[in-house]
C-alpha cells in the first residue's frame, strides 16, 4: 500500500515540482490541496491520512483537528517551528512532528520591498502610469527619504538584524527594542537599544520581527500606535497578532500614521470584505515574505528527506524533530 501523504495549503502548487518524492524508494498516494481547506473538509482530508505536511501555519492543528486523524503518524512543517501545531496533543497521540530549514533573506528583503513602496508611494505611481498619467502635482505626491530618517526595529533577532543592516547601508539612523534586547547586543549589530515608547515615538518607519508567542502577541497595541508619529509607517512581515488589527485600521482610517504595510494579518486568508482591503495608505501582500523558489527548494527537499528518515526510523543530520 502507498504511504498516504496529505499536503495542506500549497497555494503554488508547487509540492510535487520541487519535492523530490520519487528518491523515497516506495510509493507514496499525494493529496496536494491547493486551496485553503474550511473545518469540515480538513477533517475529511485528514481521516485517511497517514502523513500531514503544513505549510507554515496556514492551517493550524489543534488537539480538535488531530482527533480527526486517526491514522497520522508523523506531520512535517515547513520551517523549524509552528505554533499553531499542538504539540503536547501530537505527542499524546504518538504523533512524530519534523520541520524543514529554508532560505533565510527573503523575508527580510520582502519587508524592504513593502517600505520602498510606501516611502515612494510605488502603488498610486504605477496606477497613474497605467491610467496615461505622470508625476503627481501635489506636495502630498512627494516621495519621502530613508537617508536621515530613523528605522524602529522591533525584535532584533536573525531577520531584524538583517533588516537593520540595510537600513544602515541607507544612512538610516536605526533604533531597536525586544523585551530581552541589551544594548551590548544592539551595538553588535551597529544599532542603538531604545525603550519602547521612545522606538514608537520617534521612528520614522518601524518594522516588526517577533516571533508570536503569548508574551508578544499585541505587542504593538493601541498604546503603542497612538505614540507614532503621523508621518510613520509601521511595517508587519512577522505575524499578525503581534499587531493590534483594529487599532491599526482605526489609524489608518483617521490618518494617525502615514500608512502600513502588511504581509501577514490575523485571519488568512484575508477575507474578501475585511476593512484592511479598504484602508488607505496600505500596501497588502498575501503573506509572500518566504515565497521565493530557493526557500520552497529546501523545504521540500527537507520535507522529502523528513519523510524517508521517520520511514525508517532515524533522525535527520542535523535533527529536525519539533516532538
């Protein structure tokens, strides 16, 4: 009998291209699901399965899912960590959890590319040419500058680090606060440790890299918005919850901050008639920051490679067991 492989979320449809699923040396049944699955049809993909691949946390899988999983015996995620898998539930059931390692700039270089857009308002410049139109004329059509200005980095871990580094190839003044960051750390980095309200306050762009956990999660509040400045752009390719999502349409709509640019939301898909779709001063990608083909060749190659040692009862060099 063929392994039974469930793959969730593979909104390119990609899984079959870039995972090298014919080096496993037996035969494996793919039910590729490039679509986002609602409650009712993920518990029916899952019954038969006897492997769940997730991608990211697309679709979560809480104790609820997995009691419609009889049968799994190993998930594997792309990435080294998911937190909307339960883990305690997958160990309960004798369920193996695997992760796979990727491409580590894309993320970083997404959030770059949602700045550039709203400094120079790349959205509104394109659709005037698209319409016949030119230059604007009006000061409000005015590109802003990076050189001089200030970048807030909130989490200055391996993305955030990277993210500051170009704001210092741009002759930013960069800034950065996490709850543990020391300023030793920062001065590694070439960046200055600041306390929270003064990141807010005074920073020209901030952009966030937590990851989310229940100490992060709304660590920008309403508090925190209401101190940027009304020239600020925040910026979120982390994860939506470290963000609180109305607070942020209510500034946006009011004209508080300058505008937002957001990869990642606390609902995704986005759905068709959430207010964020609407808000001005916005550029919304559709959680595009590790979708680049190097970090989708890894994984799935990583996921192939997790696959073939759980069938044979080994680990991965290096490990990559999450349970």
């Amino acid at each position: 009998m063929p392994l039974r492989v469930l793959i969730l979320d593979d909104y390119q449809d990609v899984a079959r291209e870039l995972g090298p699923w014919h080096s496993l040396g037996f035969e494996v049944d793919l039910d590729v699901r490039t679509t986002h699955l609602t409650d009712a049809q993920l518990r029916a993909a899952l019954a038969p399965a006897e492997v769940v691949v997730v991608m990211r946390e697309r679709t979560p899988l809480p104790r609820e899912a997995l009691e419609h999983a009889p049968n799994v015996k190993l998930v594997v995620t792309t990435g080294m960590a998911n937190a909307s898998i339960d883990l305690a539930a997958c160990r309960e059931r004798g369920i193996e959890v695997r992760g796979s390692r990727g491409s580590s700039g894309a993320t970083a270089e997404l959030a770059w590319g949602l700045i550039l857009a709203l400094v120079r308002d790349l959205p509104a410049n394109d659709r005037r040419v698209r319409g016949g139109g030119w230059q604007g004329d009006r000061a409000a059509d005015l590109g802003g500058d990076l050189a001089g200005a200030r970048l807030g980095v909130v989490g200055l871990g391996r993305l955030g680090t990277a993210v500051a580094t170009v704001g210092l190839a741009f002759g930013m003044d960069v800034v950065a606060w996490s709850q543990n960051l020391t300023a030793q750390q920062a001065l590694a980095v070439g960046v200055r440790a600041v306390a929270k309200a003064e990141l807010f306050s005074t920073s020209d762009i901030v952009s966030v890299h937590l990851k989310l956990s229940e100490r992060s999660r709304g660590v920008v509040g309403a508090d925190e918005i209401a101190m940027m400045k009304p020239t600020a752009y925040l910026v979120n390719t982390a994860r939506g919850p470290l963000i609180d999502e109305e607070a942020l349409i209510g500034a946006l709509r009011e004209g508080r901050i300058a505008g937002a640019g957001l990869d990642v939301f606390d609902v995704e898909p986005l759905p068709p008639g959430h207010p964020l779709r609407s808000s001005p001063n916005t550029v919304l990608t559709p959680h595009v920051g590790y979708v680049t083909r190097a970090t989708y060749e890894a994984w799935w190659r990583d996921v192939v490679d997790d696959v073939a040692a759980w069938a044979r009862g080994e680990e991965t060099d290096p490990p990559r067991r999450l349970a």
